[in-house]
C-alpha cells in the first residue's frame, strides 16, 4: 500500500505520534499551534474576519495565506482559493468574508466552486 508523504517538518515534532495512529485532540493542538495552513474547503461555513494577508508565488501562480478570525474568537489559517486571491489583490480594504461552502455551476451541475461573499 502506498503511503502519502507529509512534509512533516511544518509540523511540530512528536516522537510519540506516528501516523499509522489515529491521532488524538492533543495532536490537532499541536499541528494548530504549528502555524500550518488549512484548506479552503475545511474551512467551516461561517463569517470571518481577515486578520492577515500572506501573499505566496507558487509554481501554480499566486496564492495567499490568510489568518481569519471568528466572531467567538476561533482563529484559523487557510489558504484562499484562486478567485478569493484574485478578489483581494483587486481590493486591499476588504476586513470580512461569508464562506458559503461549495456550490454547483450553474451552466454544468457537474462541477463545484468555493462560493463566498466579501465585505468592507
């Protein structure tokens, strides 16, 4: 069976965990600790408030890092999706975001996009 490789050097070292475990709360502390970025569609659905911008020049073009606060003060960082990067470098003064989660297209059902509204 093929494994999939982690650059597990993002993350905190721990000589106790190994992967083939199923990880317990204390690991999600630590790797959310770790200063490591999420995925866009982990992200819940929700209002959020952007904390910090990272722009990123990736071998896929640009991207941004974004720290988000919650209203009840959970905070995350994700990496933003295409059209949100291109959105917030059109529009330094946009503070809030609506992720709305994935949607279908309109003209094809068949494929899905990160729908989400913005807010100064």
């Amino acid at each position: 069976m093929h494994k999939r490789q982690y650059a597990m050097d993002k993350f905190p070292t721990d000589k106790e965990f190994e992967m083939e475990k199923f990880p317990t709360v204390e690991n999600f502390r630590r790797y959310a600790d770790a200063d490591v970025a999420f995925k866009w569609k982990d992200l819940p659905k929700g209002v959020y408030k952007i904390t910090s911008r990272t722009p990123v020049d990736g071998r896929f073009g640009p991207s941004m890092r974004l720290g988000l606060v919650t209203e009840s003060g959970d905070q995350f960082l994700v990496w933003a999706p295409a059209r949100l990067v291109e959105k917030l470098n059109n529009d330094a003064e946009i503070r809030f975001i609506l992720n709305e989660g994935l949607e279908k297209s309109k003209n094809d059902p068949s494929r899905r996009y990160f729908a989400f509204s913005t807010l100064h």
